[in-house]
C-alpha cells in the first residue's frame, strides 16, 4: 500500500525550496582514491542516501562559533527567502533552522523521522534527529544544528541540510534474538569471497545469492518497497 505524506506549506514558502527526493550517490565517492569505483555500487549505502526526502536551506547565511560550549553562534544573514527564519535561540554553539512546513502522515503510527544527511563527511554541523507523531501533531518545527568545531562556515540557499522519512512506529518495538552462528549460506558466500583472483562480484546489487540464485524480494530503489512490505 502505497503511503503519502503531505506537507503543508506555510503562506509565504517558496515552493523551489520544498523538501526534494532524496539523492542515492555522493560525488565524494569518486573524489576519494579509496571509494572510487566501488562506494557508487554498494547497494546499501545508497538505499541509505536516497530514502525519503532532503529539507532545503531557505537562505544563505554564514554561522560562526569559537568552540565555546557556553556561547551561542553568530549568524550573519545574507540572503533571504520568503519563509527564511534562521537563528541561534535553541542552543549554545548551534543554530536553528524553522522548517515553515508541516508534515502530515495518514495512520497512527507513521512518524516523520528527521535526521542528517547520511554519508556526507564534510559537513561541519550534526542535525539533531527527531520522529515526530505527524498523524496529528499540526505543531511548528524547527532543525537544530550542532556545530562540531569552531569556525566560520557558509550554508547557501537549497542547500539539503536534513533528511526525512516515514517511520512506522511499530518498527520501533521490534524485539531482538540472540542466535549463536552465522546463517545459512554465510559459508559459501565467504568462500566465494575469498576465493584466488577475487573480482567484485556486485551478487547483492544484482539480487542474486552466492549460488547465483536470484532473490525474487531484491529491493533496488524504495518504491519497489511497497511490494513486500506491510507498509
């Protein structure tokens, strides 16, 4: 069953800043000699990137902190959209970005989940995550942003700065099983891996096992999900 979230926008949101499809690649990826060739194919991290939505800076502004963990940041406005309201109100050595929208999901239970871009590793901030119950809070939010050194830092307007995702709840309660021993089939599938003249084999981004048995639930982008899922 396919599930919507709606985003209601405040009067003066301006629309090309509205929350985006989430990105699967990084350009780091390639621009490390240690990543490239191989990072772009691992089917994990970009299910991991791509999953929801990214949330757009709405201006430009620069952010500046001296690594006091008693002092507040300083901002300095530069340029301004319609719905920008940034400031440093919400805690020492971070700033705070006012979302002007409101996500709404259809069942109890459906949070929106709120985190940091993953996988991005020169961001000089953390976003502070955050579920919140959108199956009937109708409240303001805003994005807390801890800054993790000193310095002067620019973020520029459309910028993605968080990411959200609809997260059942029920998830959440889930139990764990502790099994002693690998799986079965990890054994094949670790000598296949360590087999002589070993090449990347990409078995899980194609969806086949170590037999080469294709696995008909292989999800590659997420809304394939749907199929096999309960929600």
């Amino acid at each position: 069953m396919t599930k919507t979230i709606k985003i209601h926008l405040s009067d003066d949101f301006e629309k090309s800043l509205a929350p985006i499809p989430a990105i699967r690649k990084r350009d780091w990826f390639e621009d490390n000699s240690s990543t490239a060739g191989h990072a772009v194919h691992c089917l994990p991290l970009s299910m991991a990137n791509g999953l929801g939505y990214y949330i757009l800076s709405p201006g430009t502004f620069i952010v500046s902190w001296d690594g006091d963990v008693t002092k507040r940041a300083k901002i300095q406005h530069i340029e301004k959209s319609s719905h920008y309201e940034v400031d440093d109100h919400a805690t020492f050595g971070g700033f705070t970005v006012q979302s002007k929208f409101i996500p709404v999901t259809e069942n109890p239970g459906d949070f929106i989940y709120i985190k940091g871009i993953p996988n991005e590793r020169d961001e000089p901030y953390t976003c502070m995550e955050a579920a919140i119950e959108s199956w009937w809070s109708v409240s303001n939010f805003g994005l807390v942003f801890l800054l993790k050194a000193p310095g002067e830092f620019l973020i520029p307007m459309g910028k993605p700065i968080a990411q959200m995702f609809l997260y059942s709840g029920a998830d959440g309660a889930t139990k764990t099983e502790l099994v002693e021993g690998y799986p079965a089939g990890h054994a094949h599938w670790l000598k296949r891996r360590n087999r002589k003249g070993y090449v990347k084999d990409l078995d899980y981004m194609r969806g086949e096992n170590s037999a080469g048995i294709k696995i008909q639930t292989h999800i590659t982008k997420w809304r394939d999900a749907e199929k096999y899922g309960n929600h």
